[in-house]
C-alpha cells in the first residue's frame, strides 16, 4: 500500500474493525484507476483529516455533537466512483457507499446520513447545516492551500479532463470559479472562513485571470 492508503487503512479500521477489508481493497483498487490525477487516495485522505479537524472544532463548541464515524465514510467513499465524462459520479458513489454499510449493519438512518453528505458533493451548495458544512468545507479545502498546491491540484483535474478541448476547458472552468467567486464566501465552518477564505479567494481570481476569462 502506498503511505496515504496506509492512513486511509488507520482510519478504516478505526471505522469498523477488521470485519470489511474486502469493502477496503475494494476502495483502494478504484482509488488506483490510471485515469485519476487528482481524485487519488492522497486527495480522499486530507478530505478525511479535514472532516476530523473540523469535526472536532465542532464537537468542542456545539451543543448537539456531529456523528464522526459517518462524516469519515462519507469522506471515504465520496470520490469512490470517478469518470470525467459522467454527470453521476457522485450518485453512483453514494449507492456503493449504501451497499457497502448495509452489508456491514449499519442503521438506514446513518447510511441515509453518509448517502446525503456524498450526493451534497456534486454540487457543492453551501449550507449551514453541520454535516454538511464540514463535509463541504472538507472536500473544499484545497481551494485554499497555498498557490504551488493549487495549481498542482488544477493541474491534477486539467489531466482527468484531457478529453476536454482548451475552449471548452476555459468555459467550463471559468463557470465553477465564477460559481465559487460568487458566493458570499466559499467556506461554511467558522474553523475554515479564518484558515482559508482569503486564500481561496486568491487563489480562484488568480485563476480565473489566467484562464482570460475575469
């Protein structure tokens, strides 16, 4: 195993024990498909450290605690099913996450929990809900890092989208920016607002202006 599927192993098992390692070398193997550059384990894992920092800003202040362990999976298996050319990977990712905790005995409640998190992903629309907002914020954390990691990360999705001609990459792109840019700010959790908002930001204008298209 690679160091970030190792990790990703750390936190499985902290999940659910050592009764699902088919269900986890299920995961890693989709995880290697040749057509990720961005959508890897590295990326599934800082998701993962993400949502538990953010988890444990919010168990610390709040008066009704957030539910970690479907937080995680919802982190595990929200890139699970990736293809650049479908309009339904996220969909298609939350059934197999269905599948795969209903096998294990998880309750209908907490798998209806895990399935809305990784459906939310598609989209991105910003709520102040709690689960949703650290899986969000999370899963938009690289949206802030410092400039040489966000190009790498733009780089990364540019490559799993080689099918896409340059036009038709700088429309599309230009569109999710504005998206973003347009939101009266692009993180929910107050732990994210102060750690990557401005950075993010940044870096999105910057990219825009790169594309020609602010």
């Amino acid at each position: 195993m690679t160091a970030p599927e190792v990790e990703l192993h750390r936190v499985w098992r902290q999940v659910f024990g050592r009764a699902a390692e088919p269900a986890f070398q299920s995961l890693t193997t989709r995880l290697r498909e040749p057509t990720r550059r961005y959508h890897t384990a590295t990326h599934v894992l800082w998701v993962v450290r993400h949502v538990d920092a953010l988890a444990a800003a919010a168990n610390d202040t709040a008066t009704e605690r957030v539910d970690v362990p479907a937080l995680r999976v919802a982190a595990l298996y929200h890139d699970a099913i990736y293809d650049p050319r479908s309009a339904t990977n996220e969909h298609d990712s939350a059934l197999l996450a269905r599948s795969v905790l209903a096998e294990l005995g998880w309750t209908p409640t907490r798998i209806e929990l895990v399935e809305t998190l990784i459906e939310a992903t598609a989209g991105h629309i910003g709520t102040d809900e709690p689960h949703l907002a650290i899986m969000l914020d999370a899963d938009l954390a690289i949206l802030g890092a410092d400039p040489a990691e966000y190009q790498a990360y733009v780089n990364g999705v540019r490559a799993e989208y080689a099918h896409v001609d340059a036009a038709g990459w700088r429309t599309g792109r230009a569109a999710v920016l504005r998206h973003f840019l347009g939101l009266t700010a692009i993180y929910r959790t107050p732990t994210m607002r102060v750690a990557r908002e401005r950075r993010a930001q940044a870096n999105l204008t910057a990219e825009l202006a790169a594309l020609g298209e602010a």
